[in-house]
C-alpha cells in the first residue's frame, strides 16, 4: 500500500467508492426522514440537534473514508474487505437512526459507527506498515482514531448506568466531535497524505449529487402524502414545482466552480474548505426535509404555523448559500458568486416565511425558488463578463505594446 500520485491524470472515482456512497443513501434518508416528522408534528427546533448529530456521524465516517481513499487506494483484496467492514457499520448506523431521534438512544448509532471505526483503523495501520515515507501519518491516524472511538464506546455504557449527568450528554457528545475534528490536522503535522485534489472535488461533488437525491426522495414522500388524501390543488402543483426548480438551481450553483484546480494550488486550505462542507451538506438534508413537510401539508393539515414551515426551507438554503461562498473564497483565486449577491438573497429568503400568513404557502416557496434562480442568473452573466474581459485584456495588451 503505498500512496498514490497527487497529479495523477484523470483520477476518478471507483467503482467501491460508488459502492460505498450508496450505503450511506440510506442512512441519510433515514434522518432526513426523522427531521420531517419532527417539523410536520411541530418539533423542528427538537429535532435540530438529534439531526445534527446524527448526520455528523455519517458525515465524518464518509469525508474519513473519502480522504484515505484519496491517498492510498490500491483496490486488492484486504483494501476491499475492509472496506466493506466499513459499509456494514453505516447499514447499521442507519438502523439506528429512528431511536436517536426520537428517543436519543444512540446505542445502535454507536455500535454502527465504531464497526466502522475498526475497518478505517486497520486500514491506516496497513498504510503505516507498507508505506514508509509517510509511516508516522499513518500510525497517528490509527492511533487518534483508536482513542476517541473508544470514548464513544464508553459513552453509552457510562451514560445508561446513570454514571453521567443528564445534561452532560450534549456536552460530551461535542467534546468528542472536536476531538475527531482534531484528528487529521495533528496526524498531518507529522507529514501530509497524498490526496488528489480533482479526485477531492469529485468526491465532494458526487456525495452533493446524493444529497440533492436524497431531496428529491424527501419531497416525493411528501407528494404521496398529499396524493393520499385525494385533496390535490393549484397549491400543491406550485410547491412541488418550485421545490424540483429550488434543488435544480442549488445544484447549478454548486457546479459553477471547479474546486480539484482550487484545491491543487490551495492545498493548505483543504481543512476549512472540507470541513465547511459538513454544514452544506447538512442543509442539503435539513431542505429535503423541509421540502417534505411543506408539500406533505398541502394534503392535511400539520400541527405547525405556517412560518415555521416556511423556515424549514428558508434556513436550509440560506446556510447553503452562506457556506458555498466561504467554501469557494477559501479555494478560488476569484469567487464566482459574488458575496453581495449572496448576502442580499438571504436577506430575503429570511423576510420571507414572514409574510406566509399574507401570501400563502405556495407564494413563500415561489419567491424563495425566484431568488436562487436570479442568483444562478446573475451568477453566470458575471462568470460570463469576467471571462469575456480575460479573453480581450491580452490583446489589448499587445495592441498597447
């Protein structure tokens, strides 16, 4: 197992990553799932953080995977297997995610989560043991890896004997997260991994991809709901529409800028820009949900006003909006999307849910779906101009010489 070329051309992705990202489909479905009932029954703010920290588990399990992958992919048997430890730990994560949410009970979560903790750990062992050069990376990785699973493992024994305060559980469950954060920075320190920049990007891109799906698949939960009670109108097909236009035009966004050469000449900044992607993607899955409850209430009725509805989609693509930007100024020499354009959407899109009480539902969800579309347009118009004066500013040069 030694690493792979940082500049090796036309890195893709394999056929076991491909592989490996569909366990997790079903995992994020499952608390995207859970966050829509939470929001339909009026409990949005309640279920924030089981949601939260939930989608944190799945997050950190694939970015783990995705940079290790990056580095030291040899695709033989061991490299295989062990990487489908990893997958069954996230089937068995994803099982547990309907008690975490509704009763906290992350027993289950847990067990899923170290289970893939066991197969990434024998893996950056194997790494220490065959690839000299970068051998201490390696075991630091095994080793910091090895102990904050194990506080996770005795988190749950610990707290289901009483042996924790009852408010300290959030707490500890945070202290933990910032350990496992803390990880690959102080591993790196020690020598940096040879991860592919384009391959990065694609990776980040393809799990974006899933999380739109995931969207897609949380809002037709919705439309079945509705088609249920056979109460189908004007409303429901504006909403509907508007959500499929809203995920459309998020995406197109997200594709506008080409973060593998961002990444390549900005190596050094590669934590920020990978981290920050925890809160898009969560926003991603928090929008699908939104999207669910919102098309679900046009069939009956949900125990939850109106604007807090319309916030279960506003907030989600306001935090998406706000990251992409700091995500793409960390890794591009000149952001595409223009900060004032941004900050000036999400004002709006936050006024909005204000005014549903006036203008409806289906009016709320149009206008939010307007705005990110004139800022895909206008996006792209300033793209376009600033490319038309790259392409004329030499030959003017020349004509100056």
């Amino acid at each position: 197992m030694s690493a792979r070329p940082i500049d090796e051309p036309h890195r893709a992705s394999s056929q076991l990553e491909l592989l490996f990202d569909l366990t997790f489909v079903v995992a994020v479905a499952g608390v995207t799932a859970q966050l829509a009932h939470s929001v339909a029954d009026g409990h949005g703010l309640t279920g924030l953080v089981p949601f939260l920290q939930v989608f944190f588990s799945i997050w950190w399990a694939w970015m783990n995977f995705t940079w290790f992958a990056s580095s030291y992919d040899t695709d033989d048997v061991p490299y295989r297997l062990l990487t489908m430890v990893q997958m069954a730990g996230v089937l068995v994560l994803a099982a547990g995610v309907p008690a975490a949410a509704a009763h906290s009970d992350f027993g289950i979560i847990t067990l899923g989560y170290v289970i893939m903790r066991i197969g990434l750990v024998a893996q950056w062992l194997r790494a220490g043991l065959e690839d000299p050069a970068r051998r201490r990376t390696a075991m630091r990785y095994a080793a910091g890896i090895g102990l904050v699973t194990a506080g996770w493992m005795l988190r749950v024994p610990l707290a289901e004997a009483g042996l924790l305060p009852s408010f300290s559980g959030l707490l500890i469950f945070i202290c933990l997260d910032v350990l496992e954060l803390a990880v690959p920075r102080w591993a790196e320190r020690a020598g940096p991994t040879a991860w592919h920049p384009h391959h990065i990007a694609e990776r980040y891109g393809l799990f974006t991809i899933i999380l739109l799906g995931e969207s897609v698949l949380a809002a037709s939960r919705g439309v079945e709901e509705a088609l249920e009670t056979g109460e189908i109108g004007g409303h429901f097909v504006v909403i509907a529409g508007c959500g499929l236009v809203l995920l459309f035009a998020l995406w197109w966004l997200y594709f506008l800028v080409d973060a593998g050469k961002g990444l390549s000449d900005r190596r050094h900044r590669c934590f920020l820009w990978g981290y920050g992607h925890y809160g898009i993607f969560a926003a991603l899955a928090a929008l699908g949900a939104g999207l669910e409850a919102v098309v679900g209430q046009t069939g009956h009725g949900v125990e939850v006003s109106t604007p807090a509805l319309g916030y279960a989609v506003a907030v989600p693509v306001c935090v998406f909006l706000t990251l992409l930007w700091a995500v793409h100024a960390l890794v591009a020499a000149e952001t595409v999307i223009r900060l004032a354009a941004v900050l000036g959407g999400v004002t709006l899109i936050l006024l909005l849910p204000l005014a549903t009480p006036q203008i409806g539902m289906a009016a709320v969800v149009a206008a939010i779906t307007g705005l990110c579309v004139v800022l895909v347009a206008v996006t792209i118009t300033t793209a376009a101009a600033g490319a038309g004066r790259g392409r004329t500013q030499p030959s003017a040069d020349r004509s100056r010489r």
